[in-house]
C-alpha cells in the first residue's frame, strides 16, 4: 500500500518567482507541515523527516527525495522514498 498525497496553494507571484522558491530545499520545506531536518545528499537528492499526527498517533517517517523531472518554471517532480533503518 502506497502513502499518496496531492496538494495546490494558490500565490500571488508570477510562475517564475514560484519556480525559484520551490528550488530552495529549505524554504520549500518551511512550507510543508511536518517537514524538518532537509539536508542535501547529492544534486537533485535529499533527506528530511517528515512527521504527522494521525488521530492519537504520531507518526515520523526519515525520508528521501529524488528530484525526477523539472520543467520550468511549470513543473518539478519528485519521488519520495522512507529510509530503511
């Protein structure tokens, strides 16, 4: 079973202005609830954990992101994977 999650927010700035802040790993995730610890792996690659309450449960999952398509300033795609302990 796969974790799916989609989401839009709606700015006031032109698509390039968005483009160059979600290329900023760490200003992205101060965007993202949950996110924190990002660090870069590699070009294109980082770790992060990501953490969520559901009902009484508080999950926290370590994380890494692989940048796998960019087209700007419309699109940036990522793959996320949980890190094996």
């Amino acid at each position: 079973m796969a974790l799916e999650t989609t989401g839009e927010v709606t700015v006031e700035v032109d698509r390039a202005t968005a483009f160059a802040f979600i290329e900023n790993p760490e200003r992205l995730a101060g965007c993202i609830p949950g996110c924190r610890d990002v660090r870069e792996l590699s070009p294109g690659r980082y770790s992060a954990v990501l953490t969520n309450r559901v009902a009484f449960v508080t999950l926290s999952f370590k994380v890494v992101i692989e940048v796998v398509k960019i087209e700007p300033p419309d699109r940036k795609s990522t793959r996320v994977k949980i890190q094996s302990q």
